[in-house]
C-alpha cells in the first residue's frame, strides 16, 4: 500500500508522539518507583529506629513487643538477639519461634551489627513474598540484637500499578490529542505544500500565481519573484533571440552554422536562395546538402581553429561566384560561414578588363595607320602628289574613325556614369523619323537604297528628344551601312497598348542567331572587316540599347523575312 503525503505525514507524527509517551512512561515509572521504594525505605528506618525506643523502655516479653509494634505500625516486626536467634516476631506465634531458624546470616542484620543500619529487599519463605528488610541494633537491658521491621513490596508495587495506569491513561490521552493535532497540522501543512507546488507549477507554466503574495510573504512570495524573474529573463532571451533572427533574415549575405560534426545548425534565407537550397535542413550535415568540395575544406579549416576566405562556385543553374569567410565558433562549438554572392563584381570587373583591352586595340589601329602613313610621306612619298593624296586621304579615314571612336566612347561613358540627363517629353515619332532618314539620306542615295518611313503622323512617345533621335540614327545608319546596294529600308511605327513599337527593317544580309544576343554588347561585331570599312565603332548598339532601357524601353533584333534584319524599340507611348 502507498501512502499519500499525508499519510505519511500523519503516520510519522503518530509514531512520533507515541514514541515520546513510552520512553516518557517508562522513565517515569522507574523514577515513581524508586521514589515509592526510597519512601517506604525511610518510613520503615524510622519505623524501626521508634521500635528500638520502645524496645528499651518495655520489659514485656519480646515477642509481644513486636506483635505490639507490628500491629502499630502494619509492618512486620522481628525481635533477633545477638546470637542470631529469633525472640519474636509479629507474624510469627510465640510458640512457632522456636523451629525459626537463625537470623544472623540475613544480610540486614549484619549490616545492621556492622553500620547500625541494614537494608534487604528479597523473597522471604515465612511469608511467601518479596520483602524489604530494614534492620537497626537494640540494647533493652541486658539484651542486645537487631530489630528489624519489614514491608511486603508487594504494597509499593501496587501503588506503583496504580500510579502506571494512571500514567498509561493520560499516556492515552495525550496521544489521542496529538494524533488529532498531528491529523490537523499534517492537513494543513500537506494544504500549505500543494498550494506551493501548485504555484511552482503555475510559474513554471509562465501562469499567474492562484494567490497574490505580499512581497514578503515567505516561500510563496520567493516563488513569485522568483517565477516573475524567470519571465523577464526568458523574455529578454525570447526578444534578442527575433532581434538575432531579423538581422539574419534580413542580411544580403548567406549564413551557415555548423558544430563540431560539421551537422548544420543554422541556415539563413539569403545563403537558401544562393545555394537554391529549400528550408528543410534539420539533421543532415553539410556535406550532405551543400555538395561544394572547396566550403567543406573551408569549414574544416575553421573547425581546426584556422578561419580563412576562400572563393568557389556554387552548384546551381546557373552557378554563382560566391566569396566565403570561415570562423571558428567560441568554445570550439563549430564554425560559423559568411557568403558573399560575388558573381555581379566578377563579371563587372570581367567587363571593364574586356572593355579596357577593346579601346586599346581599337585606337592602335587607326594611330598606327596615321604614324605609318606620315612617315611614308616624310619618306619621300609627300614629293608625289598622286601618291600622297592616297596617304592623306587613309590618314583622313583614321582620323575620322578615331573621332567617331572617341566620341562614342564619350557618349558611352556618360551614359553609363549616368550623366546623360533623360528629360522624357510627350514627342511626335514621325518629324523626328523623317529628319533622321534625312541625315542618312546623302549615303543611302549613294548605294540607291530606298528608304521609306510607315510612321503614323499623330503617333506620340514618351521620350527624350535628343535620345530617340541618336536611337533612331544609330538604327537606320547601320541599316544603310550593312545593306548592300539596291536595297531596301522601311521604318515604321505600330502602338500596341501603352507601348509604340518602331522597327527598322532591312533586306540585307541579316544576323545569325548565335550573333543576335550580342551584338548589344560593347564592341561586338559580327563581321569586324565589315564593320571597320562602313567606318562602325562596334559601340553604336551598346549606346540605343543604354539609351532605350534609360527612356523606360527595350530593344531588341529579329530576322527579317526572306532576308535581311528587323530592329525593334519599343517606348512608352506619351499620356493621353
Ligand atoms: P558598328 O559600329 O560596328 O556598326 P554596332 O554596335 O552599331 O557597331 O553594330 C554591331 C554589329 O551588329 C555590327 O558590327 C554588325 O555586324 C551588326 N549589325 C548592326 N546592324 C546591322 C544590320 N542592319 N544588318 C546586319 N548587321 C548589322
């Protein structure tokens, strides 16, 4: 059987207190006992000590003395001279004295003859009980002896008994009160005790306290200070821990944590997205999920206490160029990776060596044509005229390159730097289209290119003037450029929803896909003789596509049917 608290509570008072009552009794019995023996002990010294007195006084015969003083006194009275012999004795007939065997042995008398007091308690055989002897010396004339009186302890012990009972009554008693007392204070306390574990357990749930305690109010008090410092520390943890959360969340870089196994603990949203990873990663390590051989070496390099940067490229479609920093995490915990997506400045510094490299090689070319052809002259050609006309005349066309090079490098450069201002205007296409094939027509005339322009005259953009113009010229200029003679151009203009679309299309060789993509890029030619001898810079596409995309458009090059290439600029068509 299994006791409750309470049970147990109850049961160990009662033992308790019942325990006290018996230790308590026992000790007091033998305390009353020894009292009730030290008292009839005095009472029978003096008892004999009167005895004696009298003994000296009477001359009556012994044996009635004593049967005088025994029955005076209750006690039993013995009468023993010197010799040992028995002279009388209350209890015994005067006429049985004499088979009464000697008494000089009893150990009270001879006490009583050696210290002139003799104690005995033992059983006596004349009276068939246990007995307490005490003995003093007499002198009554010429008679001397012992007078001994005697008690049956048989009449102490009954009061002792009846003391015993009345101690075991109120022994009784007393436990039947502490057992009540000890039932009530086990409810109690056991009540006191379940309301504390109560409110343990309510703030251990972040719960109100059942009972509001005074600030002071003992343990209850301590627990509620205690449960309220808990909340305010769980708190502050639960409020630094989304404060840590939304700077990671919301960082451009990847985060990945791992421990010691290299299993991964932490993994932000920016690092998901660069490593197009999905959001469920508990339980797999590193190696697992992100396959990348150099961030494993990276890792283990900061697990052994050695952070570092490394560069690698990540296993996506397509892959990414990221830059990665490795840090040992405190107390040897794990390391912690900072990713850097890198792949945009890679390219861009890609680009502006490209770019650097194209200009070179673009401005050797006509300056050594130019050096080349004035030391021939100064060689001697300059003295034949018809010979030197041919020299200036290459001289010229270099200049002129280098001038349209530098100049639409120029422009490229401003437009990039963003310095070229963009004032979009609502703009009528048709005047700007005619005056355009004006500036081409002299060259277009030379080659008996046609050019006709399919612009609707009400139909309005949203641009900047100075821009289309340079958009549009660039267009068709290469149309004329790289149509071959006889053929033809038209221009045209179409508005579909809030876009105008203008194409320039050409009967001339046209572009192969492959080409299509690229020939917006910064000196990209599909044919770099070609180009060179219609006097291109490779920049001309690179300049309308920039511009385009700055007026809110797009560009954009289609094989035009059967032959030839279809040019296309779509603007925002001017507010109604
Ligand atoms: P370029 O100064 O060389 O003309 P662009 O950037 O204007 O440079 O053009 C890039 C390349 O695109 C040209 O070199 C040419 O090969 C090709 N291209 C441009 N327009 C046409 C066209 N209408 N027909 C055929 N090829 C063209």
């Amino acid at each position: 059987m299994r006791l409750d608290f309470r049970g147990k509570l109850f049961l160990v008072s009662v033992l308790l207190v019942l325990s006290v009552v018996l230790v308590a009794g026992g000790y007091l019995e033998g305390q009353i006992r020894e009292w009730a023996h030290g008292r009839a002990e005095a009472e029978l010294l003096a008892q004999a000590r009167v005895g004696r007195v009298a003994l000296a006084y009477d001359s009556a015969p012994a044996d009635a003395v004593a049967d005088q003083l025994g029955a005076a006194s209750g006690a039993r009275v013995t009468i023993i001279d010197a010799t040992g012999k028995v002279l009388g004795d209350s209890e015994i007939a005067a006429d049985e004295l004499a088979a009464v065997d000697s008494h000089s042995d009893r150990p009270e008398v001879i006490a009583a003859v050696a210290a002139g007091e003799g104690r005995a308690v033992r059983y006596s055989a004349t009276l068939g009980t246990d007995m307490m002897y005490i003995a003093v010396p007499f002198t009554a004339g010429a008679v001397t002896g012992t007078l001994r009186v005697a008690r049956p302890l048989e009449e102490m012990d009954a009061a002792v008994r009846r003391l015993r009972i009345a101690l075991g009554i109120a022994g009784l008693l007393s436990l039947a009160g502490a057992v009540v007392l000890s039932g009530l204070a086990s409810h109690f306390l056991a009540r006191t005790l379940r309301t504390l574990v109560e409110d343990a357990r309510r703030a251990v749930d972040g719960e109100e306290p059942r009972v509001p305690a005074e600030p002071n109010d003992g343990m209850i008090g301590s627990l509620n200070r205690m449960a309220a410092e808990l909340e305010t520390t769980v708190g502050m943890l639960a409020a630094e821990r989304s404060r840590f959360e939304a700077v990671l969340e919301s960082m451009d870089e990847g985060v990945v944590a791992v421990d010691q196994t290299q299993q991964l603990t932490l993994i932000n949203r920016a690092a998901l997205g660069l490593l197009s990873l999905s959001i469920e990663h508990s339980g797999s390590t590193l190696a697992e999920r992100i396959p990348i051989p150099a961030l494993h070496e990276l890792v283990q390099r900061a697990l052994a206490g050695h952070p570092e940067r490394r560069e690698f490229e990540t296993r996506t479609t397509p892959p990414r160029q990221v830059q990665a920093y490795a840090s040992p995490l405190r107390n040897q915990q794990g390391a912690v990776v900072v990713m850097h997506d890198v792949t945009e400045i890679r390219r861009l510094e890609r680009v502006r060596r490209d770019f650097v490299a194209n200009v070179s090689h673009e401005l050797r070319t006509p300056v050594s044509i130019i050096r080349a052809n004035a030391e021939t002259l100064l060689d001697g050609a300059i003295e034949k005229p018809e010979i030197a006309r041919r020299f200036l005349d290459a001289q010229l066309r270099s200049a002129d390159r280098l001038a349209a090079l530098v100049s639409d490098l120029l422009e490229i450069s401003r437009i990039e730097a963003g310095n070229y201002e963009i004032s979009p205007d609502e703009i009528e296409l048709e005047p700007i289209v005619a005056h355009t094939i004006d500036e081409v027509e002299r060259l277009a005339q030379e080659k008996h290119i046609e050019i006709t322009s399919d612009v609707p005259e009400d139909m309005t953009v949203w641009a900047d003037e100075q821009a289309l113009e340079q958009v549009l010229l660039n267009l068709i200029d290469n149309a004329v450029k790289y149509t071959p003679a006889g053929g033809k151009i038209v221009v045209r203009a179409v508005k579909r929803d809030d876009m105008v679309r203008v194409e320039v299309e050409d009967n001339g060789p046209g572009i192969e896909a492959r080409h299509r993509a690229r020939v917006f890029e910064r000196f990209y030619r599909v044919d770099k003789g070609r180009s060179r001898e219609v006097g291109g810079t490779g920049l001309g596409l690179a300049i309308v596509k920039h511009l385009a995309e700055a007026m809110d458009g797009q560009v954009g090059v289609e094989p035009s049917e059967p032959q030839g290439s279809l040019f296309w600029l779509t603007l925002p068509a001017a507010p109604d």
